[in-house]
C-alpha cells in the first residue's frame, strides 16, 4: 500500500515499470528516478532524474531519497524485484518490489 495520498488510486491496480537507459518510471512518467542493476541481480534506486517533478518519497520534489536497494531475477517474461534495504521511502519500497510481467 502507498503512503502518499496521491498514490492512493494505484493501490491493487495494474502498473506498468519501464527501463530505459539509465531510469526507471513507473509509465505514468511522474516517478522517475536514476537507477544501477548489475549482472549479479544487484539493483539500486539511486536519484531522482531532473525532469521528475514529483514528491514520490518527500515533500520536496527535487530532493531525492536516500538509495533503495533491491535485488532483480528474471525467469522468462518475469521480472522480480525485491527489496533489500529502503526504509526511507516507503512508497517506493511498495510500489517497486513484486512480480513484473514482459509486455513488450
């Protein structure tokens, strides 16, 4: 479950998660941030990008929060994303960690 009021309608609703080169957003285009996923299924949220004007894990949106670290696997069209250590951003910490289809 999110934390943010304005996350509230994504709540047990489908999501899309996008990897481009170097971020990650969530397909709504407001939760941007800089990632580094490594071979080893290390993954780490590190930054918001510049362009990200949202308040995803603070009140000040160009602040971002401390890293969140994950882990990756991928079985197929399956990507898992599960979390490690991100207690400073809660909402982050639920909506990113799950089970991730291929869709295209």
């Amino acid at each position: 479950a999110a934390h943010d009021p304005g996350l509230k309608s994504w709540v047990g609703a489908p999501q899309t998660i996008i990897f481009r080169e170097g971020a990650v957003d969530l397909g709504a285009g407001t939760v941007d941030e800089r990632y580094v996923a490594k071979a080893g299924g290390s993954l780490a949220l590190v930054a918001y990008t510049s362009t990200n004007q949202n308040s995803f894990c603070g009140h000040n949106p160009t602040e971002s929060p401390p890293t969140g670290y994950y882990r990756w696997s991928r079985r197929k069209n399956e990507l898992t994303i599960t979390k490690i250590s991100d207690n400073h951003c809660p909402d982050r910490a639920a909506v990113f960690p799950g089970t991730w289809m291929k869709i295209s």
